[in-house]
C-alpha cells in the first residue's frame, strides 16, 4: 500500500480501486473478511483515499484457470457480503465494487440476480479475443462494448433478474480491457489494431457513461500503453490525441466504416476525431457547415516508434487518413 500510495501521488491522486483477496489455494492466503477489514484500517492510516473496496478480481476463471469448481456465483455473492459486512464495520462510508469478471457473462448476470444490492459500482472486464482473431473479426468485437452495458442496464431494471436492488441507479466501470488478453502476443494487444480497438473503446464507453479504466499503464508483457522501459507505445499515442475530444459530444457519421468518427464541441471549437481501422490510405472530406477547418495532427505507428506524434496534416481537403492512424481535426466556428 505504501508503493501505491507513491504511484497513486505522482498521477495526482486519481479515483482509486482497491482489490482485496477472495481466492486462497489450499487455505493459504490473506482473504479472510477480517483481512479486507485490516486493508481498510491500513489505507486510512497512510491517508489513501479509497474510492472503492473491489471484492476480488475474475472470479469466472476460478473453477477453470484455478482449479476450483466450488467457486459458483453463489459462493462469490456469500463471499461479498461477508466480506462488505467486514469493510463496513472498519469503515461505515467505504463503498463497494465488483464482480470484476473476467468478460460479461453468465456469471456476472448470476451474481447480479443473487447479489446486486451489494455493490454501490458494478464493474467488469472486457476481453474479446486472444489475439488469434482475424483483422476484421477483432475490430468487429467493438460492438461488445455498447452491447455489454445495453445487456447490463436492461437485466438491472428487470425485478426478475435484478430482484435485490430495484430502484437503485446502476452505475458501471470497466476496470480492465483491451482486444486480446494474451499478455503474451502482441497482435492485438501492444500493436496499432490493439491501440485503436482501446481508444474506441474507451470513447465508446464514456459516450455510454461508463467509467473505463484501461489496463495497464506500464508493460506488464504486452499490456500497457508504454513498454517495460517506458517507451510509448502506439495505443498512448491514439489515447493522448482522444484526450484531447472535450466538451459536449455529439453523433457524427461518415460513408466508410472503417473510419470510426467521434465529435464535440467546447465553446468556439470543434474537434473531430477519425480512427482510420484500414490497412490502406483513405481520405477525409468533413462536412460541417458553420465550421472552419483551423487545425489537423495525426498520429500513426511509425510516428510514435520515431517518437515523432503528432504530426501536422497539410489542411488542403480532402484530409488523408494514413493507415491504421488516429487524426483529430479542429475547427472554429465560423463568423
């Protein structure tokens, strides 16, 4: 907790999750209720400030990956309140998340019928592929994101497979995605598709107002935005320029789907972001009237290896889209 709270300073002391243990091997472990209530009493007393206590991490993958079928949806639901009831006591405005699935599924529509009232944050993980996808296949699985949370809102208003928590406000967080979870490939993962795959997503969701949280921000094998020696990789590149989309969002739509386009505006100015999916170059003619084009940078995999991003586009229309790239264009309202 002391290293996190050096990490957790230096970004700013951004909203912070803290996982506690459920999963013990043989009884080995500190994943006792009173080990989460001791989490609690440790943060307070090096001054973190928790946002949320999540109870343990993939709970689906224990029957499987950890060789232990008694882990049911039923046996993590006993888990939380056990373990709520222990966070609670420590610290009676602690709030709770969970179930941090692996990937939307059964077993998160399961724990949510047995024990939605338990979480004041409902969040989960977002995984399509193992990286062995074809191109098209991969970038198709996009849809998941908005089609995820439209399965969740509508189960969560539905007393018949939300029986325990009608009336409450769902809120949502996607506490770790990307196109693959193969920590060990980097197709999809740490190339330019993972790199665009996570910045739609993450416009995606908050255009759906879920919080996401991508994972992670340093190399753990080919996860994160920056590799093991901190050089930027390309998916930090697209999300710095994503950064950038501020104000009131709003729908925009193009006639080639392999551009993905997002919009808004802040005051006097509008900034169109276009994600170029394709593997070959493609042009871009906006058309919005009562806008003056004042600005385009562009940011693609050869730019961010010579860490050179972004780069200036010449504003002769049309733009040109290079392959597999993230441009934002910027205009200003005309007089």
């Amino acid at each position: 907790l002391q290293t996190l709270k050096t990490n957790w300073t230096l970004l700013g002391e951004p909203d912070l999750i803290v996982q506690t243990r459920v999963f013990t091997r043989g009884g080995v472990g500190r994943a006792a209720p009173e080990d989460a209530a001791q989490a609690v009493r440790d943060a307070r007393e090096l001054g973190l400030r928790v946002a949320y206590w999540e109870i343990g991490n993939e709970p689906d993958l224990y029957a499987t990956n950890r060789s232990d079928p008694g882990w049911t949806p039923a046996r993590y639901c006993a888990t939380v309140r056990a373990q709520r009831a222990a966070i609670l006591a420590a610290d009676p405005q602690a709030r709770i998340a969970g179930p941090a699935t692996s990937n939307p599924g059964a077993f998160l529509d399961e724990v949510l019928r047995g024990c939605a009232d338990t979480f004041d944050l409902v969040t989960y993980h977002l995984y399509p592929t193992d990286g062995g996808a074809t191109d098209e296949t991969a970038l198709a699985s996009i849809e998941r994101v908005t089609g995820s949370v439209a399965h969740l809102r509508d189960l969560w208003a539905d007393p018949a497979t939300n029986p325990t928590a009608q009336g409450r406000e769902l809120k949502l967080a996607v506490t770790e995605f990307a196109l693959s979870w193969r920590t060990d490939r980097a197709r999809h993962l740490s190339d330019a598709l993972g790199g665009l795959w996570a910045t739609e997503a993450t416009l995606r969701f908050l255009e759906a107002g879920v919080r996401p949280a991508y994972f992670a921000l340093m190399g753990v094998g080919n996860h994160g935005l920056l590799d093991d020696a901190a050089f930027p990789r390309f998916g930090y590149g697209a999300l710095r320029e994503a950064a950038q989309l501020r104000g009131q969002s709003f729908p925009v739509t193009g006639d080639d789907p392999r551009v993905w386009l997002h919009a808004a505006t802040d005051g006097d100015r509008l900034t169109l972001l276009a994600l170029n999916t394709g593997a070959e170059t493609l042009p871009l003619t906006p058309q919005l009237d009562g806008w003056q084009l004042i600005g385009a940078k562009t940011v693609t995999p050869a730019g961010v290896d010579a860490d050179r991003f972004p780069t200036a586009l010449n504003l002769t229309l049309p733009l040109t889209l290079a392959p597999q790239s993230v441009t934002r264009v910027v205009f200003r309202r005309a007089p």
